[in-house]
C-alpha cells in the first residue's frame, strides 16, 4: 500500500473571481495563496514525502513547488490531475447562468447520469477515467511510498467515492474541499485494479490565520426576497 494525499491547490486569482478555469484561464497563486502552500508544506515536514506530482495548471505547479521545497524534491507534472473540462464554459463569463448549467451537470454525474457532458467538454465517464489514469501512473509498482499530488476541487471530489471503496459522497460534499486541504487516501495497484481506502477527507486544520479564511468554491447564488 502506498500513502497519497491528495492536496488542492492554494487559492489563486479565480477562486475571487469564480471564472471557470480548465485550460486557458491559468492564474498564479495569490498571496494568501502561497500563504496557505506554507502552511501545508510545514503539515508535511514529519510526513517523509517521497514524491510529489502536480495538475499542470500554475496555481497547482506553484502549491506543489512550495510544499517539495522542504524536502528538496523534484516536483513532477501529470496531465490526468488536470481541473475538470468544462469545455466551453471557460472563458464565458462567470455569472449565474453559467454556473447554474455547471451546477445541473454536476448535479446529473451525481445521480448517475454519468453521460452528460460539459459543452464541448468531458463527461463524468472521462473524467473518472482519467483521474483513475492518473493515479495508477503514479502508485503502479510501487509500495510503502508517501505521495502528494497537487490537484483540484473538482476533480477530487468528484471522483473520490469511485476511487476509494465504501465513500459515501453525499456525507462528504457537506464538508467542502478548501484550498488547500488535504484528502489522504491508502492506494494499490494491480495491473488496471486500483484498491484504494479513505483515510481522511478535506482536513484544513493545518491552517491558521489569513490562510483559514477561505473562499466558497462555487458561485453563491443571490436570494430572492
């Protein structure tokens, strides 16, 4: 069994904004951001990390170049932890409808319809496909190692109750995945079988001060009076 923590990454200039931030839209960390990558970095200092891997997106290379630097560790990127394809979502402007169609596709992978897909985007199928890919990439052959991978919100959540057995994921979206918290999972991988069990989900307590006040991953909806 291998050790993974999967760590989102740190906030950046689109979690202010709410923008929608697959490909195109790349922001760097902001300064609560590397804060917060600090933080979780002093959360790792006794955890004898081996290897660490990233989304190639800046706000998770930037998280993940802190945290490697207590152990002076190479930082490898891996395409398949990459933000959920929202296709062409991205770049539209990040306003109620738009995140109101985002919210009702998530909402159908959520109650099994795992087909809809993002407007010239990815479906739930694909995704879990690739996080799957992603994680047998880096636990393949491999035993007793402690690995951090630098992902995000969407695809961590969202994939976490078919990684992992026995997750119910109702119980775990009413504790939301904040920047830069940490879901530890134990991992082994046979040939296409991946045998992972939960062991903490989205824990934040690492963080304290400015890095605690954390910011909704999600567009909050104006109430009607």
């Amino acid at each position: 069994m291998n050790t993974i923590y999967l760590v989102r990454h740190a906030e950046n200039v689109a979690n202010l904004t709410k923008e929608f931030s697959h490909r195109l839209v790349d922001y760097s960390l902001t300064a609560k951001g590397i804060l917060q990558a600090q933080q979780t970095a002093a959360y790792f200092k006794d955890k004898h990390i081996d290897e660490i891997y990233s989304s190639p997106l800046k706000r998770a290379r930037e998280t993940a170049a802190i945290i490697a630097q207590e152990d002076h560790l190479p930082v490898s990127i891996v395409e398949q932890f990459r933000e959920v394809n929202v296709g062409s979502l991205e770049g539209r402007p990040p306003n109620a409808e738009n995140w109101a169609l985002h919210e009702r596709i998530l909402h159908d992978w959520k109650t099994g319809k795992h087909d809809t897909t993002f407007p010239d985007g990815e479906n739930y199928t694909m995704l879990l496909a690739r996080m799957r890919s992603g994680i047998r990439e880096i636990s393949a052959y491999k035993d007793n190692r402690n690995i951090v991978v630098v992902a995000h919100g969407g695809i961590i959540t969202g994939t976490i109750a078919n990684i992992c057995k026995g997750v119910d994921l109702e119980q775990l979206i009413h504790v939301e995945n904040h920047n830069c918290s940490i879901t530890e999972i134990e991992c082994s991988v046979d040939g296409e079988q991946i045998d992972a069990h939960l062991i903490q989900w989205a824990y934040y307590r690492h963080l304290h001060g400015e890095a605690a006040e954390f910011v909704s991953g999600t567009y909050q909806f104006e109430t009607q009076p």
